[in-house]
C-alpha cells in the first residue's frame, strides 16, 4: 500500500468518525428534548388517566353509543385516549398546558379545543358523535 493510499483511508476514517460523533449528538439532542416533553406533560397524562372525568367519558360514550347503534371502540396510544366511531375519532391528547380534545374524521383533523376536566362528559360525546 504506498502512502497516499495510506493517508487517504486515514482522511476517510477521520471523515467518518466525525459525522458519527454529529450524528450521536443530533440523537442526544433529539432524546432529551422527547424527555423533556414528556416531563412536561406527565401531569396532565396523570390526571386524564386517574381522572373521574375520564371514567364518566368511558361510561357516557358507551351508552351514547348504544342508543345510536354505533360502536365506541377506545384506546390508550401512550398518554393520548383515543375514543373510535365508525369514521369518526376522539382523541385526549396531554400537553404542558392542560388537555386538548381533537376531533378527527378519516385522517383530517377538523377541530381542537382545551378540555375542561371539570366539565360535562356526556356534552362532549355528543358533540363529538353528532
């Protein structure tokens, strides 16, 4: 092997070796910000999921359901609920400010409002269902 052959795979690691070390701080970053977020949000997480809010949800949205012959399919995606009819979603979603309710129909995302859990669950499914 002469010498620039030598000092060309030399360069060639040296090359590589740091866009590895960029590409391992880029993923350090990008973890740390998911952390943080989800710092952020675990206290509004918590409270959906332990809320008597949510319970009321549960139950309404299943008689609601049953009187319009729909079936509520329901769903915990990380710390989104997710409520299913036919082609319509519901999904809680926690963010560091409090939780927003997102109304879905097929993939498009219609509207989003802040959710009170102090509110009327039964308001929102109909909403929602009608």
């Amino acid at each position: 092997m002469s010498f620039l052959d030598n000092l060309e795979n030399n360069l060639k690691n040296l090359e590589s070796a740091e866009e590895g070390k960029e590409a391992a701080e880029r993923q350090d970053r990008s973890r740390e910000r998911e952390r943080a977020a989800a710092r952020a949000i675990a206290p509004w997480a918590e409270e959906l999921k332990k809320s008597p809010f949510t319970g009321e949800l549960l139950h309404q949205a299943a008689r609601v359901g049953f009187s319009m012959r729909v079936k509520v399919h329901v769903a915990w995606l990380g710390s989104t609920l997710r409520l299913e009819a036919r082609e319509r979603r519901l999904e809680l979603r926690p963010t560091p400010t409090g939780i927003v309710a997102a109304y879905l129909e097929g993939q498009r995302e219609t509207r989003t409002e802040p959710l009170d859990l102090a509110g009327n669950p039964e308001a929102l499914v109909r909403a929602w269902l009608a």
